[in-house]
C-alpha cells in the first residue's frame, strides 16, 4: 500500500510539473512594475510641458507617447514569448541588416537641424540608430561567445570592438554622437561579462584616452575637424557653462535653473515657468528630467530614480539567471545600455556630464527610443523566462 501510495505521489508531482505556469506568468513582475512606472511618469510629465507646445492640440505629444508605450508594451511581451538562443544563429544577417539600415539612413534618410538621422515612413519616423543598439547586442553577443575560447588573446577583443566601432562610427556620422557613444559602451560591456582579462581593459582605456585627445586637442590645432563645431561645443560647455551663457552654455543653466527652482516637493505644473515660458529647450526630449524637477521637486525626481534603480536590479538579477553565457551577454549589454544612458542623460541636466543628446529611457519623448527600450525588455523577459524553465526542468529530473 505504501509503494502504490509514493507511487501515486510521484506520477502526481510529475503532473504536476507538466503543467507550468504560463508564459505571462514566468515573467519578472518587478521588471514589468518598473517599466510601467516609468512609462506613466513619462506619459504625465510630457503632457504637462507640452501642453502649449502645438496651437490646438495640447495633447499631441502625450497621446503619441502613449501609443508609442503601448506598442512598446506589446512588443515587448511578444518577444519574451520567444527562445533568446535563436538569436545567436542569425548573428550574420542581423550584423548585416545593422549596416544595412544605418546606411540607408545616410542615403534616403530626413535631414533635421543638419542631420541624418530618421527614415521617414508613412506613419513613423524611424530613427535606425535606436533600433541599432539592440540589434548590435544580439549579433555581438553572438561573436563573443565564438571567441569565448580566446578570450585571453589580444586579437579577440581587438576584433569585437572593431565589429562595434564600424556601426558607431557610421552613427556618429550622421551626426548622432549620443547614439554612437552607446555603441562604443555595449562592447565593452560584453567582454566583461565574458571575462576578459583586466589588462585589455586598460590598453582600452589608454587608447581610448589618446583618442579623445586626438579629437578635442590635437586634430582641432592642425584645422582637421573630426567632430562638427557644436558638437565640441557642446562636449567642452559643461566645464565653464557661465562662458557662453547665450549659446552651448545656456541650455545647461536653463536645466539646472529648473532643477533647483523644484526644491523639496516641485512648483507644479502651472507654476513651472522653466517650462511652461519655453526657458528649457527639449523639455520633452533631451531635458525631460528638468521638467521632473521642476514640476515635482527632489521628491519626483527621486521616484523616478528609483524606478530606474529596480529597473537595473532587475536586469542584473536576470544576468545572473541567465541559462547560458549568450544570455547572460545579452543581458549584460542591455544593462550596461541603460545604465549608461540614465548617467549621461540625469548628468548633463545637472551639470556633470556634456550635453550628447543621449535620451532617458522610457521617459524621453520619441517612438523609436521608446520601442527600442521595450524590445530590450523583452530580451530580458525571454531570458528570465528561459532561465525559470530550465530550473524547473532541471527540479523534475532530479526529484525523477
């Protein structure tokens, strides 16, 4: 009686087992929490600085953000739906369609403010750049893991970061500096988390400082000009931003202006005259986290911060879930992506970083950036999703 009893009770557990949750239900909730935070601080806060911005139609900006959320959303749970390792397979064509479309954007794409940046489409302007950062992770992922057995040599790492600098340096061609820079950290990131040795990471960084040098110093004195003219104004204004005041200088201490003038608890939204008086420039865009400060003091700015912290923790704990290394470096690039972009967008409203229109992840206005972030998301869904399976696999077999 008491074999066919533990009999029972095996074949029950086994049952049991078969039947596992959804894939909804495998997902990280607290990831999810963040985002959706995230998305309706971004929603109310871009329609509250724009309400004046278009004659007629002050909810223009905050129903597209909301509708770009929205898509993003769905996208994003699509995509947990779907095995991250089958990425890896198609590491070729997605590094080709990655060239491909930066490309395009420099032949047929719209010219804004002098550059190329977006494909115009029916509906949507598609800014490649954005979608690109995602793309590069997936493919340059994959060539990690085919080195992974030479990690050790010079060579390797020489080669991922050439894979990086191709398409970043097409981006930074557009002129998209921001974007570019985010390219040039994913790399380095990866091999993190790959392993490489410490000593690549210093001739990196010591390459990387003559470069800068090069750029800013040595290339302007001769009369070669590697970046446009206000770009370097804009990399060089954040140290003496009271020396032009009325140029580079003054979208700096109009964003500080802002912050400071929320204090404790914000001025609120009728009362923010950084941004209801047009004194913040980008106040949907590049300078939406003045708005948050002005508008909702250090208390807003703080909830936001926090949302952006649970949204890292989030991403990390999933990197060490990971089933695989592929997993494990994707995760790791959309980590080291965000994490860059919240520190250089919160910087330079405050004075600490250069001004590189770098937007703020889900909070920014712009379909591209908004759907690009989701997708990243989704990436981190998949791979927690793939990670749970695995463990519960491997939970059956051994009780089996």
């Amino acid at each position: 009686m008491q074999a066919a009893s533990l009999g029972t009770t095996v074949k029950e557990f086994r049952q049991a087992g078969q039947r596992r949750p959804g894939v909804f239900q495998r997902l990280d909730p607290l990831l999810i929490l963040a985002a959706l935070g995230l998305v309706v601080c971004s929603v109310y806060t871009i329609g509250t600085a724009t309400v004046d911005d278009i004659p007629g139609d002050p909810r223009h900006y905050m129903l597209r953000q909301a509708i770009y959320c929205a898509v993003g959303l769905g996208l994003m749970l699509v995509l947990a739906r779907i095995d991250y390792s089958r990425f890896r397979e198609l590491r070729l064509g997605l590094y080709g369609v990655l060239l491909g479309l930066l490309a395009l954007t420099m032949l047929v794409g719209t010219t804004t403010r002098g550059a190329k940046r977006v494909i115009d489409l029916p509906f949507f302007e598609v800014q490649t750049s954005e979608l690109g950062k995602v793309i590069l992770i997936l493919a340059l992922a994959a060539f990690v893991i085919d080195g992974s057995r030479r990690l050790s040599e010079r060579e390797t790492t020489s080669r991922i970061i050439l894979v990086a600098l191709v398409p970043a340096l097409l981006v930074i061609a557009q002129p998209d500096l921001g974007s570019g820079l985010v390219y040039l950290v994913i790399a380095p990131a990866l091999l993190f988390v790959a392993g490489t040795k410490w000593t690549h990471f210093a001739a990196l960084g010591g390459i990387l400082a003559a470069a800068i040098a090069i750029v800013l110093i040595a290339a302007p004195a001769v009369g070669v000009e590697v970046l446009k003219p206000y770009q370097l104004d804009r990399l060089t204004a954040f140290v003496h931003p009271s020396d032009d005041p009325q140029e580079q200088g003054y979208q700096l201490n109009q964003s500080i202006t802002a912050i400071g003038a929320g204090q404790k608890t914000g001025r609120g939204a009728e009362e923010a005259t950084q941004t209801k008086l047009d004194f913040l420039p980008e106040h949907h865009t590049d300078f939406v986290f003045s708005v948050v400060g002005e508008e909702f003091g250090f208390m807003g700015a703080a909830v936001v911060l926090s949302l952006y912290a649970l949204l890292i923790w989030r991403s990390l704990r999933i990197l060490t879930m990971a089933k695989n290394l592929y997993g494990a470096l994707i995760a790791g690039g959309i980590t080291a992506m965000l994490m860059f972009q919240l520190f250089v967008n919160v910087g330079m409203t405050i004075g600490i970083m250069p001004i590189t229109g770098v937007t703020l992840p889900l909070m920014s206005y712009g379909g591209s950036s908004v759907i690009t972030t989701f997708l990243a998301l989704g990436l981190l869904q998949s791979i927690h999703v793939q990670a749970r399976d695995t463990a519960a696999a491997k939970g059956r077999e051994s009780f089996a």
